[in-house]
C-alpha cells in the first residue's frame, strides 16, 4: 500500500468492510456491533490508509446496501465520526466530503 499511496494520483475510499468475505462476522453476533466498538476495530485500518495517503486523498464511503447485513448506516456513519475526531476541520471535510466532490466532479 505504501508504493500505490506515492502516486499523487490514487484515492483512497475507506469503507466496504462489512462484506462477508473479509471475514468480520459481525452479521452472526447475538447483539448488533455498535460505532464505538466498530470504529475501535476499524481503526488501525483505517488510521494506516488515513497515513499512507492523507486526509485530502481518502473518502469515507458505506457500501450501502451491500454492507447492512452487518451493520446499519447509521453505525458505519457513526463509526467514521468517531474515526476521524483527531483530526481537523478540514481534514475531516476532506474525508466526508470534499475528496469525493473534487474525484467525481461534483459541485455544490
């Protein structure tokens, strides 16, 4: 991953963890994974993303629908507030907002 984040080309989207074939589970537990406790999970992942391509280069994205079978949108959301309180203002528009504005050419 540290090669392909040298080219000043390449985005980053981070999300679409909750598919099966990445081998999480969550789906089969008794009680619904929470934010908290997916962002505590998610987080080396996805705090090492965050570094190798910076803020400016990576979107939070939810894979939705594919990825409710294991957990609701509104936990995946969650999780990435949580994920992304270090950083600053601009940095955490940059993640939920302004890369993927800039990448497919979206105005406001």
């Amino acid at each position: 991953m540290e090669e392909v984040a040298k080219c000043p080309n390449i985005i980053m989207k981070l999300g679409g963890v909750g598919q099966l074939r990445y081998g999480y589970y969550w789906h089969d537990r008794e009680t619904a994974i929470g934010s908290e406790e997916l962002a505590q999970e998610l987080s080396p992942l996805m705090e090492h993303c965050i570094q190798q391509f910076g803020p400016s280069r990576c979107m939070f994205e939810s894979n939705f629908p594919v990825d409710k079978i294991s957990y609701s949108y509104n936990v995946i959301y969650n999780a990435f507030k949580r994920l992304s309180q270090g950083y600053s203002k601009s940095e955490r528009a940059d993640m939920f907002h302004d890369t993927a504005a800039r990448v497919y050419n979206i105005s406001d």
